[in-house]
C-alpha cells in the first residue's frame, strides 16, 4: 500500500458547486497536513495545511483531517473556473521534519 | 522578494551530454529539494539538503548529483543525459523547524534529453 493515495481525476463540476478533494493515508505517524495547488505549467504553491485532526477554513476553502480514518479532505464551495488546477495532498510525520510526502495529485476541471 | 528561481525554465539535451539546474532562494531556507514530476508518477524527490554542506538521497537519486555550497544555493547535476531524465523539475524550500509546514516551489525547469 503506497503511503499516501489519491485519485488522479480529472474531476469536472460546473462552476459554482461544491468541490470535494480527498486522500487517504496509511503512516499514522503524519501529523502536518497540507494542500498544493499547481496551475498548468507551474510549480505547487501552498493552498491550506493543518495539524493533526480537526477542520481549517479559510474563504472558499476547508482542510478537513480525521486520523482515526487516515482520510483528509479540501472542500472548494462557490467554485470558480479559476479553481481549475491539480490538487496535491501532502503530509509528514512530527519527527520527520526534512521530507513531505505527497500525493499524485487530482487534475480539476470547473466547467463555466 | 523573488521567492524560488530556478534556471534555465527550458532545455533540450542530446542523449550523454551533461548541464546542471541552478536553485537560487533569497528566503534564507535552511532545506531545499529537487523533485521531477512525471505525467502519472507525481512528484517524486531526487536529492535534497538540510543545510549548507549537506546533501541526502532522495527516492530517485540514479543519474544526478547535487551539490550546496552555499546556503542560497542547490544545484543539480545530470552527467550524461539519458532519454529518461526527461521530465520537469522543480526546486523547493522551506525553513527548518516543526511549526514550518509547507515548501516554496519554483516554477520549474522543462527539460527534453532527444
């Protein structure tokens, strides 16, 4: 089981609805949880991240963690076209602070 | 504040011959990283450094060297280019410590080895 899965998509919605991304995990060692987005021909910025479990929102966005299940979440709400864009999960461990892990990434499409 | 540069942004090479990627961050980042991504395969970690003088393998480190001479710096070496190098890659950052969580990438350096 690889350490961290994600479903590679492409995912399209139509703009406006409500977008969920999600990975799950199998180290149970990984507390710092992140989100990438990269843009076509770009490199990954840092979209949201959080610690251990619990929910983090920040405008449009919400970073969802639940480690009893391995399984984290972003949810995009109003989307917008602009959102189109390959979603990285990424995460480590608390005692590994000189690598990140992370997934293959989720293409999206928002339909106008 | 330029963040992450990475040059040259494009390259071809012909099989066997030999260039190195230049990482420049003006953040004073203690760690910095080379990745490749490949359609498919996600990002995948060649070499990365956790301070000036240090370098440490990564999951993919056959066929490149690296090499951090200074702290601003991250170099990547390809010897003798092969068909399978042919990827893009990135160079990342971060500063060191636990409350740090996410990397700066740069935007990538596209090469082709024909």
């Amino acid at each position: 089981q690889k350490e961290v899965e994600q479903d590679p998509g492409p995912l399209s919605v139509p703009e406006g609805a409500i977008v969920s991304l999600n990975c799950t995990y199998s180290n149970s060692a990984f507390q710092y949880f992140m989100w990438y987005r990269q843009y076509s021909r770009k490199g990954p910025e840092l979209l949201m991240y959080t610690y251990s479990s619990g929910n983090k929102e920040d405008g449009r966005f919400t970073a969802q963690v639940d480690k009893s299940s391995k399984y984290i979440s972003l949810f995009i709400r109003d989307s917008q076209p602009s959102d189109s864009a390959t979603y990285l999960c990424a995460m480590r461990p608390m005692n590994r602070d000189d690598k990140i892990i992370f997934g293959k990434g989720t293409r999206l499409h928002i339909l106008p | 504040n330029a963040g992450v540069t990475q040059t040259p942004k494009f390259r071809v090479l012909k099989t066997g011959q030999s260039m190195t990627l230049l990482c420049a961050q003006d953040m004073n980042h203690e760690y910095m990283y080379w990745y490749r991504q490949d359609p498919g395969m996600g990002l995948r970690l060649i070499h990365y450094s956790v301070g000036e003088g240090t370098t440490a393998k990564g999951e993919v480190p056959d066929g490149y060297n690296v090499s951090r001479l200074k702290k601003q710096n991250f170099l990547l070496g390809l010897e003798s280019a092969a068909p399978s190098q042919t990827s893009v890659y990135f160079c990342a950052s971060r500063e060191a410590g636990t409350a740090n969580y996410g990397y700066t990438f740069g935007s990538g350096t596209r090469l082709t080895v024909v």
